[in-house]
C-alpha cells in the first residue's frame, strides 16, 4: 500500500480545506513534520488527523488498527514525527495485523 499517496497526502489536503486556520503548508513531503517546534499543526489538527488517518485505513484495507498506543508512545523515536514515519508506522502496523 502506498501509504503516503492515498492516505496522508489526500488527508492532509482535507484537512488544509476543511481547517484553514491550521496554518498547513500547500506544499506537503515524507519530511513534513506532524509534532514539534517546526510544525504547523495543533493538537486538535494533529487528533483529527490521526482519526481520519484510522478511519480511511479500515475504509481502504478492512483492517482496524490503533495508531496511538502505549507501544507507538513509549519508542524512542516517535512515529508521529513527519508524515513519512507516520507512514512507516502504518506499514508496519498493517503488515503484523493478519486481520
């Protein structure tokens, strides 16, 4: 699954639509960053996103699965970095989750 192409790029994109104060940049890549003094998104932009991000998962692939979990949180590295670790993460978490 191309990740970043049909899920987060179109996400992304409706959210700059839907929020315009959000302050998201037209121009989005793999090193967009979701979390940290470079970002331009807030908390709300950041939940909503993760929650469309879920939903257009189970839509597309018929798998459910938890982005935000004590396992995602407590690496060292976070997968809500940029949305290329997004990306990533959501691979990996489609590839161990037979369903």
């Amino acid at each position: 699954m191309q990740v970043l192409e049909s899920i987060l790029y179109p996400l992304v994109n409706d959210l700059r639509e839907s929020t315009p104060s959000s302050g998201l940049s037209s121009k989005v890549s793999p090193d967009t960053p979701l979390l940290g003094p470079s970002s331009t998104w807030d908390s709300i932009d950041l939940v909503n996103f993760i929650i469309a991000v879920e939903e257009r998962i189970e839509k597309e692939t018929g798998k459910r699965i938890t982005l935000v979990s004590e396992a995602a949180l407590s690496r060292t590295r976070s997968p809500f970095r940029t949305l290329g670790t997004l990306a990533g993460y959501i691979e990996e978490l489609c590839r161990s989750d037979p369903a």
